[in-house]
C-alpha cells in the first residue's frame, strides 16, 4: 500500500510524528511519502495514488493549517482514506470529519494507522504502541530546521527527540490533559539513542528533548543521558521541565548539566498566584524566582514561557508581569512572543471544569478552533493586540529581545495609565542559548506565524 504522512508545522523541528509512524510502516512493506509542510508543498500531481494520507495534528497552529489543507485535498484525493492524529485531533473530531476525514485518532495513533494501511479496522486508540526507531528517510535535512544560537554567536545543529509520552500532571490549560489524562509513557531507551545516534551522523551537535516533561521519569530521564553522554560528550541537550519539578529534583541540576544540558524550557505561564491556581500549575510566583536561581546555580538557563493574557490578566498584572522578568534578569532568556500571547481554550480544556468558567466564553468557533473570550477590561485586549504587533514588527526587523522588551514595558505602562520607570542594560540578564523558533504552547498562535507556515502549503 502507498501512504502519504504529513506535518503542518512542529515548531521548526524535523517531525518525530511523521519518522516514527514511518518506520512502522516501512517494515511491513508499505510505501511511505512523508511531506514537512513548513519547508515543503505537497505534491501537485498523483495525490490520487495513494490510499491512506496521514496528517499529523500535535499542536494547534498545525490543525489551523489542516483546516485550511483539507478541502482541496479531500477533492484531489477522492480515493484516499484521510486521517488525522495527534494531541489536538480528537478534540476537533466533529469539525474534521465535517471537512472529509475519514478517521481521527489520538498521539497513540501508530497501531491503528498500521491496521488502516493494512486494510484492517482499527482498534483501541490508546492500545500500547511497539516503539521502533524513526526512520527519517525523505525528510529535509536537520539544516533546514530550527538551529540553536549560543551567546558567542556559534549556531549548532538541531536534532529532535522524544524519550517519554503523555504528562502525569493535570494543568488545566493543557491540550495534554484531556486525551492522556495523567497518563505517561517511557520510550525504550534503545530506540532513543539510535534515533539520536542517526541525527547525530546527520550533523546533528545539540538534541532537543520534545517530551512534555523530560523529569516525569528522572530515573529514565537519568540513565539515558549518561548513556548519551558516554557515546558523545560533545553533544549539548535541552529539554521542558516544569517549574515544581526543577524544585523537587534540585540535586539533578548539577548532573544535568554534566550531561551537557544547556538550558531548560519551563511553563511558568504567570507570576500571579490566583491564575496559577485556575491553570492548576502546581508552583507559585515565588517558585518560578527560586527555580531561576537554582538553574544558575547549576551553570543552566532557564527559559521560561508564559500565557500573559488570560481572562483573569488585569492591567496591573501585566505590568507586574514585565517587573518579574525584569527583577530576575530574565529579558535576555524570554522569548518576546511569550509576552504577547493569549490562553487558548480549544474544546474539551480542562478549564470547562472550573465553575462559571464557560460563561465567560463565546460559543465554540471553527475558525479558531476555540472558546473566544474578551477580558472583562476592554484595555487588556486592546493592550494585548498591541503588544502582539509590536513583537511581530520588532521580530521582522531583527530588533532583539532587549529592544523588544523596552517597547512592551512602554506600552504596558502607559495602558495602565502610568509613568513608564526607565530601564537600564544591566537588568536585561546573562544572554542564554536559544532555539531560532521559539516554544510555542497552550496560545492562539500569531498572524504572522500561521502566514509563514501557510506558505508551504
């Protein structure tokens, strides 16, 4: 049988969600085509030809651009049983098959796309997967994709890799959460270092850790990279750790950063403890600072991510938001777009759960896949389209993170209707290693993101 597997967008990484179903198919005789729509259009021609096409749904900006893919390729593929997996499918089951999918599966897809190939009827969605290792063949080279820029100015090689699935953690906010519901599963620790070993004879100098947690297993997490380490102590890592983790396994710093890690992504999401306990985050303002201080310490960066506009965000909240990451000296290691976005609440969030919460939602809209909502100030909407702006046109014209950051705490203030306190250099921070596409999560993804990746489509 002839498939064709397709990635939307996966945050300018060399898509696991296509290489590893790949590779399971591969074995069992099937001809594979796999085709990265952030760097590649789809085939003009012989779309006709094949009987199953695989579009693979791990985020939300890659949904968008499927919603958008799927009317002219259900007309040009009449024939071709269409499915869709991933994290963000099921929750857009109704929509998807309204635009002529056929099947829609979960991020435990791999058994049954197997069987659909096959031919079969498909079985349990979250059926315990035979994990093998990826097979990249067909995919660009990792040249292509996001690169790590280091302080000094030297740029490395990117691989991507996951050790573990699903999260064993219940944060409202997630768009894990309602398909795993607190479950997690380890990769063998083989088929990753053979998908590593394979990325790194590919040129590969830095790997990428894609799983939601890399500590919700520290002891798996542990003995892999000192395997890894053994085999290539010049390959430098970096993985998300959650803020209430990087506490709990503080005595793990130190060894992490043995083992070449350079820095760690964490879902800080706010400073204010009131949304952090609607989001069910498990950590406090207070313990984002002690987290900072304690990857420091350990000679590791920390590069926290935040949902600064939320339906609790009130103008003084952004405004103490900015003063955080200005105090901590965190401006050189946020990204500027984690100051603009805003909470996504796709169907079936666990944030349905919180009393009264819907009604302060508009009806569910296809068209973003979500529950719109307006802040209950006019200004914190109108605050956070401007800073969005702003990130969007300093990021066009290369302006940096300092001069971005500048203009967001000027426009903060004055929506808040105060003087706006100058800002000196020295607060912006050590600068620290950073993707070229930043992490992108849990947000209403940007008009100028879903224009970049449109394109390739």
């Amino acid at each position: 049988m002839k498939a064709l597997l397709i990635s939307p967008y996966e945050l300018g990484r060399q898509p696991h969600s296509l290489a590893h179903p790949a590779a399971l198919l591969r074995t069992r005789g099937h001809e594979v085509v796999l085709v990265d729509l952030s760097l590649a259009a789809l085939p003009r021609t012989g779309l006709e030809d094949f009987s199953v096409i695989g579009i693979a749904l791990g985020m939300h900006t890659a949904t968008r651009i499927a919603v958008n893919l799927l009317p002219e390729l259900r007309r040009k593929a009449k024939k071709a049983r269409i499915v869709c997996y991933g994290v963000y499918a099921p929750p857009n089951r109704a929509l998807l098959k309204g635009l002529g999918v056929d099947v829609v599966l979960g991020p435990e897809f791999e058994n049954d796309l197997l069987a659909l190939v096959a031919g079969e009827k498909p079985g349990a969605d979250l059926a315990k997967v035979t994990f093998v290792v990826p097979d990249r063949t067909g995919l660009p080279p990792l040249t292509r994709y996001a690169h790590l820029k280091l302080p000094g100015g030297e740029r490395k090689t990117v691989g991507f890799i996951e050790a573990s699935r699903g999260c064993k953690y219940l944060c409202r906010h997630c768009p894990l959460v309602p398909v795993y519901e607190g479950r997690f599963r380890a990769i063998p620790r083989d088929v990753v270092i053979a998908d590593a070993k394979q990325q790194i004879a590919q040129g590969a100098t830095h790997l990428s850790f894609g799983d939601p947690d890399f500590l919700n297993g520290p002891t798996h997490a542990l003995r892999l990279l000192a395997l890894m380490h053994d085999q290539w102590p010049h390959v430098t890592f970096d993985a998300t750790i959650k803020i209430s983790h990087i506490l709990a396994h503080q005595d793990l710093l130190p060894q992490l950063r043995e083992y070449g890690c350079l820095f760690i992504t964490s879902a800080a999401e706010s400073f204010d403890d009131a949304v952090l306990g609607h989001l069910d985050k498990g950590h406090t303002g207070e313990d984002i600072g002690r987290a900072v201080a304690l990857a420091r310490a350990a000679h590791i960066a920390l590069a926290p991510t935040f949902v600064p506009f939320t339906p609790w965000t009130t103008l003084d909240n952004y405004v103490d938001l900015l003063r955080h990451v200005r105090d901590l000296g965190l401006i050189n290691s946020v990204a500027p777009i984690q100051l603009a976005i805003r909470l996504l609440i796709p169907e079936d969030s666990y944030l349905l759960h919180i009393p009264g919460f819907r009604d302060r939602l508009q009806p569910f809209e296809d068209a973003i896949l979500g529950y719109p909502w307006a802040s209950a100030d006019p200004r914190v909407d109108a605050l956070q389209a401007r800073a969005q702006a702003w990130v969007e046109r300093a990021d066009g014209e290369e302006r940096g993170r300092w001069e971005t950051f500048v203009g967001l705490w000027r426009l903060a203030h004055e929506a808040a209707g105060r003087e706006v306190p100058a800002l000196t250099a020295d607060c912006a921070g050590p600068r620290s290693p950073q993707l070229s596409e930043p992490w992108y999560c849990c947000a209403e993804p940007t008009t100028a993101q879903l224009a970049r990746c449109a394109v390739g489509a």
